[in-house]
C-alpha cells in the first residue's frame, strides 16, 4: 500500500514539475521572464562566479632559499638577517 502511494506520489511530482519547467521555458523563450528569473545556463554562471569568487586567489610566486642557520625558507629577493648568530645574511 505505502509503495502505491509513493509511487503516486512521485508521479504527481514529476508531472507538476514538468509542467513548471515547461511553462518556464516557454515564458523565457518568449521574453516574457519575470524579474529575477534566470535561465539555466545564468544561474549556473552566476553559480560559478560566485564559487570562483570564495576560493581565493593565490599571490606571485617568490623564489626562496634555505637559511642554513635556522633553516627557515627565506625570499631570495627581501633577504636580510635573522639576527642569529653565524647568520650568512
């Protein structure tokens, strides 16, 4: 009984919904879209630009050099000392 009625269930949903998304596409291939309705392909760009723009953007990438004294990686370009003793910097 409780699977007839799921499948009912389903059944409805899937017709109604396909109705939905047939009235939808006729009123956008139309021009006749409401405000803030979006296409497919828009709200899957928006979706992107809005994922590319929460990961962030990594900065230039520095060449660096092991200190042999603290073994820390320092910027080849803003090398300076430690200010530990036998620093060759």
């Amino acid at each position: 009984m409780f699977l007839k009625i799921a499948l009912l269930v389903a059944v409805v949903a899937i017709v109604w919904f396909g109705f939905r998304y047939l009235e939808r596409r006729d009123r956008v291939s139309a021009g006749k879209r409401g405000t803030g309705e979006r296409t497919l392909g828009e709200r899957l760009r928006k979706s992107m630009r809005a994922k590319d723009a929460d990961q962030p953007r990594g900065g230039d990438v520095e060449d660096t050099e092991r200190c042999p004294t603290c073994q820390a990686f320092v910027s080849v370009e803003g090398i300076s000392d430690c200010g530990k003793p036998n620093c060759p910097y």
